[in-house]
C-alpha cells in the first residue's frame, strides 16, 4: 500500500484518488502513523441483487434434520 503524510495528501488528492479509482488502496499518515486509509468504492448493489445472493445461500444451505423453531424458541434463541 502506499502512503502519503497529510501535508503531501492535501496537494495530491486528486493522484490518490486516481489510485483508488484503479483498486489500489493508498494510506495517509500523520506524524510517520497511519491514520486513513482511502480505499476503492465498492460497487453499488439494488436490493434485488442482495436477495437473490440470500436466496442463492438459502438454496444451498441444508437445515439439521431434527430443526424445529419450537425448540430455539424454548432455549431463549429467538
């Protein structure tokens, strides 16, 4: 990862922005310790896509055979 102290960050901030955008994430330090980190943005996501990957989870997750919701209800789970 590379750095860059605060004072050279404020002139630079469009440079590590450039780095983000290609997947690089760049450190700010303050004093020789780092202290941010700027890190690429993830991709946004519809909330479609966040319930079908659930859903896609769910199909491949097996429930114990002897699972009852009457049963983690009584142990406090739920």
């Amino acid at each position: 990862m590379r750095t860059f102290g605060l004072f050279e960050a404020r002139r630079k901030l469009p440079e590590i922005v450039e780095h983000a955008a290609r997947g690089e994430s760049v450190g700010i330090t303050r004093e020789g310790k780092l202290v941010a980190i700027v890190v690429p943005a993830r991709p946004e996501s519809s909330l479609r896509d966040i319930f079908a990957d659930i859903e896609a989870i769910r199909k491949h997750t097996k429930r114990p055979g002897n699972f009852k919701v009457k049963h983690l209800i009584e142990e406090g789970r739920i």
